[in-house]
C-alpha cells in the first residue's frame, strides 16, 4: 500500500474496531508497509484503513500490534526529534512521554495492558496519536524559526500547502 500524506485524511480520526474487521490480515499489512518504508511503527489511517490498529516494533524487539489502543498513563516528558512517514523529508524536535501505559486488545481480541518506556513510548504515543488525528506537527510551536525553514525545504510543504500556517 502507499504511504497516506494528505493532511486533511489524517486528521480524520479512526473509528472503533470490532470484530467485524480481519484484525491479523490489517496487523500483517502494517507491519509489511511499516518494514517496507522503513518505520518503527504504523498506524491504519497511514496506508487508508479507518480503524483504531497500529503497529510498533523499535529495534530488536517483537511488534507489538495495538487495536483500539487507550493511553491510561503517562509521564517523563523530554524533548526528541521525530520524523514520519506520512510527512516524508521532515524531522521535528517535540515534547513526548519517555513513559506511557497502554490499554488495548491484540490482535487475537485479548484485552491487555502494555508498559512502554524510552523510545518505544516516543513511538506509541506517535502512532496513538494518528489514530486520533493528531500529527507531530501539532505540538510545533509556530514561531519556531528553526522548524519553519526545515519544512520550507521539506518534501512535504512541497506538497501540502495547508502547511502554509506554520510558516507564515
């Protein structure tokens, strides 16, 4: 599948998913799209699936496959830079939680509690986020001068110029 980068899509939260939806069949798609572009995690609304399934899988470790995911704690907010695959050529530098506490359901419907911390929080709240509408960019502070020539020279603005508020 291709790589979801038109802002007004992403913006459109997720819906609940139920088990009218092949959950495993959405979960081994992400996973081959977030390995084939590079990511370490992926969420539906990205690749056009409008459920709440998102995938993470930093370094070594097992994917981990989060379906309708709730973010009950979080905590130890620092600085990062952060890029994403919906917004190819763009890196920011945001507040995210270097600890988060995730309940959700697997990809078997098994309710479960997941405890992320350092860089795996950093990219499941990234991708909790998505399935919220929410995008990196959102946290940028608009006077960040920085930020701005960034996306000025980014793929991205290139094609989206509904970026155009973060520059002008």
């Amino acid at each position: 599948m291709t790589i979801v980068t038109d802002l007004e899509k992403l913006r459109v939260p997720c819906i609940e998913a139920d088990e009218r939806i092949n959950v495993e069949a959405t979960a081994a798609a992400l996973l081959y799209d977030m390995k084939k572009y590079g990511g370490c995690g992926l969420a539906a609304n990205q690749v056009g699936f409008k459920h709440r399934v998102c995938v993470i899988a930093v370094g070594d470790m097992t994917p981990i496959v989060l379906v309708n995911p709730l973010i009950i704690k979080e905590k130890k907010p620092r600085r990062v830079r952060e890029g994403c695959l919906s917004l190819p050529g763009l890196e920011v530098e945001i507040e995210r939680p270097m600890y988060v506490k995730v309940k959700a359901m697997d990809e078997h419907w098994n309710t479960r509690k997941y405890t992320f911390t350092g860089t795996q929080a950093q990219v499941a709240r990234h991708e909790i986020d998505h399935l919220n509408g929410i995008l990196m960019i959102d946290y940028l502070e608009a006077s960040d001068r920085e930020v701005k020539e960034r996306l000025l020279k980014s793929e991205v603005y290139k094609i989206h110029p509904l970026l155009e508020k973060f520059v002008s």
